[in-house]
C-alpha cells in the first residue's frame, strides 16, 4: 500500500501530506527544506535562531521522518491493541510493525544527503 493509498484505522486518510518527505536545500535562506512528491514544500528548517546555532541536519531529519514515524507507530498501535487477535494476525503485525519502526528511525538517525 503506497502513502497516497493508506487509511486510518477509522477509514480515513491522514489529514498531513503524504510520505515520504525529503531534505533538500532552498537558495532563498540559510537553512534547509522538508519536500513532498513533486517537489511540495512542507517545511522549512533554519540554521540558527537569535544567534543560536540549530542542530539543523538532525531536526531536518526527525521532521522528514515524520510520516514514516506515524506508520511505524499506527502499525505498533494494531499490534498492542485492542486484544485478543489470532496468532498468525499477531505474528504477522509485529513482523510489520518491527520493520516498519526500523525503517523509520533509520530515517531520523542516519544522516542525508541535501539535494
């Protein structure tokens, strides 16, 4: 299921743009841009604040891994509840749930490249 097909447990879909978002550089401002598919911008994440420099590169990544994070985290919400489900669902849940939650903070903690 691609993010511009995924629902919500209740059957809607998320009220945020879809994933996956990327980091890229603006030219206008010293600092770098969070971008959808075809090259939306999201969001905006500047260098320094009052002379304060910003972990800019690190925040840039928690804010792209933004709608990887909330799969990872409804697919962990499916596993843990609401009780009982049947073995082969569970098994099934917490092998999707585990990889989709590595996926995600790899996102945040590995570095990427600017485009």
């Amino acid at each position: 299921m691609t993010k511009q097909e995924e629902v919500t447990p209740s059957g809607e879909q998320p009220k945020f743009t879809p994933g996956p978002w990327a980091i890229t550089t603006s030219g206008f401002f010293e600092g770098v841009c969070i971008r959808a598919e075809g090259n939306r911008w999201v969001a905006q994440v500047w260098s320094q604040h009052e002379g304060v420099e910003l972990p800019r590169e690190a925040n840039a990544r928690l804010i792209a891994a933004a709608p990887a994070l909330y799969e990872a985290l409804r697919l962990h919400m499916q596993w843990i509840g609401p009780p009982p489900i049947d073995r082969e669902s569970f098994d099934s849940l917490r092998e999707d749930a585990w990889r989709k939650g590595q996926a995600a903070l790899a996102l945040v903690d590995a570095p990427q490249e600017t485009k």
